[in-house]
C-alpha cells in the first residue's frame, strides 16, 4: 500500500511540474543571446557560435574549471599513495 501512494505521490508531482512547464511563456527578446548570434563572429572569429562562448567569452571559468579538476585528482592521487603513513616521527 504504502509503495502505491509513493508511485501515485510521484505522479501527481510529476503531472504537476508539467503542467506549470507548459503554461510558462517563453520570453520573446533574449538580449544577450541576441547579442551572441549577432557578434560572436565579428569578435571570435569562430563560426560556431557554441564555440565563440566557450573559447572566448567563458575562457577564463572554463580554464579554472580545468585547474580545479586538475588539483582534484593531483590530491586523490596523493592521499592514495600516502594513506595510512604516520607523519608524527
């Protein structure tokens, strides 16, 4: 019984966010999506505009996304070599 209300609990949540999605208007004017279709070549030089963002407008997070990955598995690899050393002597 309980495992049917569940199920039915989640229905309902699910029909309900769809039911909301659906009646949320899209916006007409997307300024700097504009902005990005329009000048993305002049200022890249990438035909791709996908490629424009993320090479040039987004350079410096996408670079320091790459640094954060790269110190995360340089400390994974660290505390798995040295796990379990006692550095007290």
């Amino acid at each position: 019984m309980r495992r049917k209300l569940i199920v039915l609990l989640l229905i309902a949540a699910g029909s309900l966010t769809v039911y909301h999605s659906i009646q949320i208007e899209p916006l007409q004017t997307l300024p700097m999506a504009e902005y990005y279709i329009e000048n993305s070549f002049k200022d890249t030089g990438a035909a791709n505009v996908v490629t424009s963002v993320y090479l040039y407008f987004r350079y410096y997070d996408t670079l320091f996304e790459a640094l954060m990955l790269l110190f995360s598995i340089i400390g994974v690899i660290y505390m798995s070599i040295h796990e379990g050393e006692d550095y007290n002597e």
